[in-house]
C-alpha cells in the first residue's frame, strides 16, 4: 500500500509543477531571410538494398511503400539512387555476404563474363521500384552509382573486395570496358524504361579500408589516382553516349577522405572539369572538416549533395533518430549540400538504420518512430525553399520562393524540457498564421498548438527528445 501511494504521489507532483524540471534559461533562435544559403533540391535514399527485396513484394504493399516514401504530406522523398549490382560469383551465392548483411547484399549485375551478353532481366525487383518511383513522384531526379566492379573483372574474382582492402580490386585491363559497363546500362534505362539518371557515380567509398575479398556486401578500393584514370576514361564515353548523365564522384564514407580525394583532384587541373556534381557521405566528420568541404566545394562551382549517411553514436531508438537528426541540421546549416539522403529506407533487425521495419520473407512491415522524425523535416522543407541562417547549432530554417512561407525545425537532444524563443523580427512580412508538428516519445508528427505568440516571437517549451516544425505563412 505505502508503495502505490508513493508511486501516485510523484506522480501527481510531476504533473502538478512540471515547469520545475524545465531549465529557466531560454535559448533564442532568430532565423534571418537575408542570409540565405542553398536552395533545397531534394530529399532520398539509395534503393540498394531494400528495393532488391521490396520490389518482389504484392504490388498492392509496394504502392503503399512507395507512396509513403513520395507523397509531399509523408516522407516527401524526390531522389533515389540506383545501385548499378557488379554480381558475385555465383559460386559465391548464400555465402559471404548473407552471412555478413544478409540475403539483401547480394545485388544482381547484369553481365557474367567479358563475351556475355547483357541479360537485360537481371535486377527486377530493384527496377520495379525504381519505375514506380517515376510513375509517382514527376519531379524524381535519379543517380545510379556502382558499388563494385563486376566480379570477373576484378583481382580477387570477388565483387566484395580485394585480399588486401588497401589495394585496388579492379584490373587495369578492365577499366574501359568497366566504364562502358555503367554507360550501357544507363543507356538501357533511358531506351527502354525512360529513366534519364541525372547523374552516374562510378565509386563508393573507394578510399576505405574495409572492401575485402568475401566481405559482408559489395565494395571496390579506388587509389585517387585510380579514380582519376576512371573519371577521364568514363566522361568521353558519356559525352558520346549522348545521355544528358553527368559523373558525380567521388562519395566517400566520412568528409576527411573526401577532401583527400577532392583535393587530389583539384590539383590533377583537369578532373573537377568532367565531373558535374560532388558526393560525399557523412558517415564520420566533424564541423571543422563541414566548413573545408563547403569552402572546397565552392572553389570547384559544382552542385553538391550529401548522398549517404545513417546513425554514427551508440544510442537507440529516438535518441539514436535524434541524433542522426542533428547530423542532418550539422551537414544542411554548415556543409551546405542540395540534397541530403539516407542509406536504407527498410531494415529487419533495427529501428535505426531506416524509416520502416519489415520481414523480407513475410511481406511484414511497419513505419517506426524514425519515419516520422525525418519526416518533420523533409514533408515541411520542401523541394525548391531557401536554407537561411538561424544562429543555432539545434534549429533549422528555410523560406520558400515566394517569401510567403517560413519553415523552423527546433531539435531537443536532451532528456529535460527546454524553453526556445523564435523571433521572427527579421521578416518584414506580416504575419498571418502559425502551426506546429512534434515527435517525442509519445507523438508521430502531431500537430500541436502549445505555444505561444507575443508580438513577433514563438515562445515554446520544447519536450525532452524531441523535434518540433513550425511553418510560419506572411500576408
């Protein structure tokens, strides 16, 4: 008995004085129109591997995915990235990779020897996706990108790396006709499925140290120097080709390699010139290292997309989607990209590596917290606005074209309420209306209206672990 009635008494204390565990400090974010940054181009993912799975799937659950993934009032995802599959050996099959990252590893290439023919069937699922994407998302700008070479052509006869991850795996005898490989399937798909890939990325983390031969998914060790061959052998093909697909390089797993890479391309002087968009991932990288790459990136003049990235701490579930959130904010408010993408957007054993948690056997599947923590950011900034500078690390702000619509995102990584003021002073717009969407703990991209407004400035007491969007429309 004396333990209930303690139980209900914090209890009632807590809900009686909850203003007592909310710091008195307020933090003030002042979003200001005239420092204006990069337009926003787009939000995504890759389709390797998921869509492999997904898309042998009914129809009926693939267009439910594939709508939630696209529609403008869910996850409002524009850009996909298509994985142009080396395949293994078949001797390899259920081996290796399944044993590393399971079945879904296993991408299908389309070519099994130098004299084969292309067997144009190869892939399916993956293409599905791919073309229901296209169906229903007019705007969809797509990139294919290869995560290694095809297995023959390589050292180690494996398409997973090299017996020393150090080395390059592809042999020099096969770059131009791995390099004719990529154009002919982009050719492919524009012929014959009316995909125009606005970009083709030839590397993956080519830099890294952990492509080795029977590793856990596909993965191909490019030197700079290597790659730079790569990239003059590929940029005349592409030119004769006659696709409108430009190369995007040089993606790599965390921003120190990337300006490795890039900097060794700069001081090629003809490299930055046949590439027509930059690509890193965000895998590790600090601040510091965010404003070399945005200053690095306006010296080449190139369009410039963070093109992969998943969670990097130790915590689970929202604090581990909230974490990766204020990577995001980190990556948008510092490093500048257009376009900001997830690796997976289906997983089976986490709920951190993707917005959706499923059963590839069973057709099982479910959106988790994570969907509705990205999707406070990409349903509300959309395709189109204008970043603008907030003066806070944890707050993100844009503007559409016609200056009429305002958009804040305020992050609370923390395990105790905090108080924020938003002036919005710096408008000269009047104001006409005001809406709010939280995710905590207990809410799913809820609309909320437990703020307040005083004047010019949104006061609001930001719950522990969570993320509030706030769209702001001007007269």
């Amino acid at each position: 008995m004396k333990k209930l009635l303690f139980t209900f008494s914090v209890g009632f204390l807590i809900s009686l004085s909850a203003d007592a565990y909310i710091s008195e400090e307020t933090e003030y974010i002042c979003p200001d129109p005239v420092l204006k940054y990069q337009k926003l181009e787009g939000w995504g993912s890759s389709l390797c591997w998921w869509a492999a799975q997904v898309g042998k799937w009914d129809d009926e659950k693939i267009d439910a995915i594939v709508d939630a993934l696209t529609s403008p009032d869910q996850l409002n995802m524009n850009i996909f990235r298509y994985n142009i599959g080396g395949g293994d050996d078949p001797s390899h099959a259920d081996g290796h990779m399944v044993k590393g990252k399971g079945k879904r590893a296993e991408m299908e290439g389309f070519k099994s020897s130098k004299d084969a023919d292309y067997n144009w069937n190869a892939d399916a699922a993956q293409r599905k996706i791919l073309l229901k994407i296209k169906d229903r998302r007019k705007d969809a700008v797509f990139e294919a990108f290869s995560n290694s070479a095809p297995y023959w052509m390589t050292y180690s006869g494996c398409s997973a790396g090299n017996d020393n991850p150090l080395e390059d795996n592809l042999k020099p005898e096969y770059y131009e006709l791995f390099c004719r490989y990529l154009v002919d399937v982009c050719q492919y798909y524009k012929e014959h499925c009316g995909i125009e890939f606005k970009t083709l990325e030839p590397f993956n983390e080519s830099f890294s140290n952990y492509w080795y031969n029977l590793g856990s998914q596909e993965g191909c060790h490019f030197e700079p120097e290597t790659q730079m061959t790569i990239i003059r052998i590929l940029y005349p093909m592409l030119q004769e080709s006659g696709l409108p697909t430009v190369i995007s390089a040089s993606d790599e797993t965390n921003l120190n390699q990337f300006l490795t890479v890039q900097k060794s391309y700069r001081e090629a002087g003809d490299i930055w010139e046949k590439i027509g968009q930059l690509n890193t991932h965000t895998y590790g990288g600090n601040n510091e290292e965010r404003v070399q790459v945005r200053e690095l990136v306006a010296e080449a003049g190139k369009p410039f997309w963070q093109s992969e990235t998943g969670p990097s701490g130790n915590g689970r579930g929202l604090e581990s989607n909230l974490a990766l959130t204020q990577k995001m904010f980190d990556d948008l408010r510092i490093m500048r990209p257009q376009a900001w993408l997830d690796w997976q957007i289906m997983e089976e054993h986490n709920d951190e590596w993707c917005v959706m948690r499923g059963n590839f056997q069973t057709q099982e599947y479910k959106l988790i917290k994570n969907f509705y923590v990205r999707m406070q950011i990409t349903r509300f900034f959309k395709q189109g606005y204008t970043f603008i500078e907030t003066g806070n690390r944890q707050a993100l702000a844009a503007v559409s074209s016609s200056g009429k619509e305002a958009v804040f995102a305020v992050l609370n990584t923390s395990g105790s309420p905090k108080r924020v003021n938003v002036s919005l002073g710096k408008f000269d717009e009047k104001l006409k209306k005001v809406t709010s969407w939280r995710t905590s703990a207990t809410e799913d991209c809820q609309q909320v209206e437990d703020f307040t407004l005083d004047g010019s400035s949104i006061n609001y007491v930001m719950p522990a672990q969570s993320l509030t969007t706030f769209v702001v429309n001007f007269r």
